[in-house]
C-alpha cells in the first residue's frame, strides 16, 4: 500500500473528524435538570456526587428526606442516585443537588403519564381542610375536594365546620378538642389521617403546583370492571351469597361481590308480601338464585323465592282431598269466589257450592277479606287449581278437626 507525502493517511483523518463530529457537545447543567451520578462520598455534611464531565454535586441533608435516615446511613461509594440541580456548578462551587426535589419532579412527570392512561393510582392522606382531604401521591402533595371523598364521611367535615364556628364565636371562652365536643363520638379527621386511597387523576398543572384527585371516580371505574368482570362469570342458575345494598317498592338490591342485582317484589317469596321491607332490610347476608344475566345491559336478575320448594309442587304434602281448612275471601266474580288457603295458594269456591240454596252472585254471602271454613273438592297441582266448598264444610260435622 502507497502511501501519501508525509506518512499522512487520508481515511485516518477522515475517520477521526467523523469521530469528531459525532460527539455532542456537553451541555451544562441548568436548573431544573434531573441528573443521574454516583456516590463518591457520604456523611453527616452531605453526599458528594460525581455526576460526570468531570463534574461534581453536593446533596445537602436537607435535601435527603425522602431517602430516611437507614437508606442514608447505608449509602455505599459507587451507589447511582438520581438528583435535582438546584444551582448548577460555578468556578470553584460543586452544583448544589436534591434527592428530594428529584423524587417530586419524578412523581410530577408521572402524574401526567396517569392523566393521559386515565389510571388509578394509589394515594396517602396527610391532613384536611374546609375543602377537602390533602393527599401525597408519587411524592407530590395533592387535593381530593370532599365531593369526591368516599371514604371520609362527609359529615366528619360537617362536624369539623361546626367545631370551627363554635370557637370562633367562643370569645374567650375555653372550647373543648374535637372528639369531646362530639355527642356522637363520630369520627373526626384525626381517624383519617394516614389512610391509602384509590384515586383518579382528574388535573395536573406543573407550573402551579396544583394536582387534583378523585376517590369518587376510581371507586366507579373499579366497581364497573367488577361488575363487567362479574357478568361474565354468573350462571343462570347458581346460587350466590350477596348483601342488600337497598329496598324499594319494586324489589331490592343486592350486591354479589361487584355488582347490585334486583330481586323483584314478584321473586321475593311465594306468598304475597305488601313491601320487601318485610323480609329484608338494608345490610342483610342473603343467598340468591340468579335468574337472568342481560350481559348487554349489564343487569342482573336475582330471586330468593325460587331457593324455596314452589308451593303447589308440595301441595300434597300439607293438604288432600276432603280436609276442612282456614282461607281468606281474596276476589269475587259472577261465577264464584277465590278463596286464599296458604301463601300463594288459591282455590276456586264455585257459585254452586257457597250455599244450599240458589243464589244471584256471590256477595250474597261473602264478600272479599272475609275468613271463611272450606272444604277442599280436588287438587290439581300440575294446573294450580283447587275446588273448595263453602257450603261443605258447614255441613261438615267434623270441620273443626282439620285446619
């Protein structure tokens, strides 16, 4: 190979400017950079950080909080931390750094990733004001307005607010603390203190400090995913162990793990019930047949009657042709009158057998809440219906065995 005048290699200078021209300049530090270095030293002053270039950084101990006091003390030569640059180097001066301030910028930028996922996050309450709970979550301090609290009750702020007023308007007067100033012995916002919360990130703004929560929302969002999750599993069929979460009217609702579903008035009971208030109340442990799954309205049909025998299945077991019963007058019409003997369980007392002698229509000798004595004519479960006689058992010389 020749080579040039002067043992010069072209390629090579070629090559080296390449070189040359691929490094980056070194930007100096600013205020605000989050850096990456190694510990060098670490004591009681401060720690000591090689952060590269040649460069080197001072974390004061009050820039060391979020670490505590073992993770401090423990801290070895060679260890990476992450730091915030408070004061980048001058002259002679080491930048002045913070773990700290590093740890909240962090929570910041992933406060923001929350936001834009719509992801929960976990959260700590650190105190209350007239407003709301103050949280910290990813290491920056935030606010859940007392509209989006679910855990605080909303009249421990009630309380508290009254509290205020009475001590404000005292004039002197001593006031008693909190908990004894309470009749009730309720909770007050010291019970709170400390507690983890499921929040949403409804807000961030950086440049204001500002980071805004609700527990409201997870809450929502967490139990609607049960509910989807939940829908999918049940069968029609099964039998689940729920709680009445409300009574209305209509039926009541109970909560199988994830998700509320009706128990309607008609699935209550066999017998007839005026109100579900007679059988359940809010708070009752319950076990429910499910009845219908409507997956794309997400509803769920529930019944407690049918984890019961059907009254007419078992009819033969507690009446039979010829007994004299006990029954209620429930309805009139021109060919007879219906007779109530059990629950849901109704007969058929023809216009032919309510007296021995002819009469226009049944009012003429009952009419509907009247207690009457019956004699059962036939049973016919498979069709659920029963002939009764009035008249029968009245001339019945042993009606008053039966019943």
């Amino acid at each position: 190979m020749t080579s040039q005048p002067g043992g010069a290699d072209p390629n090579q200078d070629m090559n080296m400017a390449e070189l040359l021209d691929s490094v980056e300049d070194i930007k100096p530090l600013r205020r605000g950079d989050i850096v990456e270095g190694m510990v060098m030293r670490a004591d009681p002053d401060g720690i000591l950080v090689n952060i590269g270039h040649k460069a080197e950084g001072i974390v004061p101990p009050r820039e060391t909080r979020t670490l505590g006091d073992d993770a401090y003390r423990n801290m070895q030569v060679g260890d990476q931390i992450v730091a915030y640059v408070i004061r980048p180097e001058s002259g002679e001066s080491a930048a002045i750094l913070s773990i700290d301030r590093a740890v909240g910028e962090r929570g910041w930028k992933t406060l923001e990733t929350l936001l834009e996922a719509g992801e929960t996050v976990n959260g700590r309450i650190l105190g209350f004001n007239r407003g709301g709970a103050i949280v910290e979550v990813e290491s920056v301090q935030g606010f859940v307005p007392m509209s989006q609290l679910v855990t605080v009750p909303r009249d421990v702020f009630s309380a508290a607010r009254q509290e205020s007023e009475e001590e404000a308007s005292s004039e002197g007067d001593s006031v008693p603390e909190p908990e004894e100033s309470r009749e009730s012995g309720g909770p007050t916002f010291d019970d709170f203190v400390g507690e983890e919360l499921k929040l949403k990130v409804l807000e961030v703004n950086r440049p204001r400090n500002r980071a805004i929560f609700s527990e409201r929302q997870a809450a929502r969002e967490r139990r609607e995913a049960e509910k989807a999750k939940l829908i999918q599993e049940l069968q029609v069929g099964e039998v689940r162990t729920g709680r009445v979460t409300g009574v209305s009217n209509f039926g009541a609702f109970v909560d199988l793990g994830g998700a509320d579903g009706l128990v309607h008035i008609s699935e209550m009971s066999w017998d007839n019930i005026r109100s579900p208030s007679d059988l359940v109340k809010v708070g009752d442990e319950v076990k429910v047949y499910v009845l219908k799954v409507d997956a794309e309205n997400r509803k769920i049909a529930l019944s407690l009657r049918r984890l019961e025998p059907e009254p007419w299945d078992t009819i033969h077991e507690r009446f039979h042709v010829d007994d004299v019963v006990n029954g209620v007058v429930t309805k009139l019409t021109n060919f007879g009158a219906f007779a109530r003997i059990e629950g849901s369980v109704e007969g058929l007392i023809h216009i032919s057998e309510l007296a021995n002698r002819r009469i226009a229509h049944p009012r003429d000798v009952v009419q509907e809440g009247d207690e009457v004595r019956l004699k059962i004519l036939r049973i016919e479960p498979e069709r659920r219906r029963m002939g009764l006689s009035l008249r029968q058992a009245e001339d019945d010389p042993y009606a008053g065995l039966y019943g």
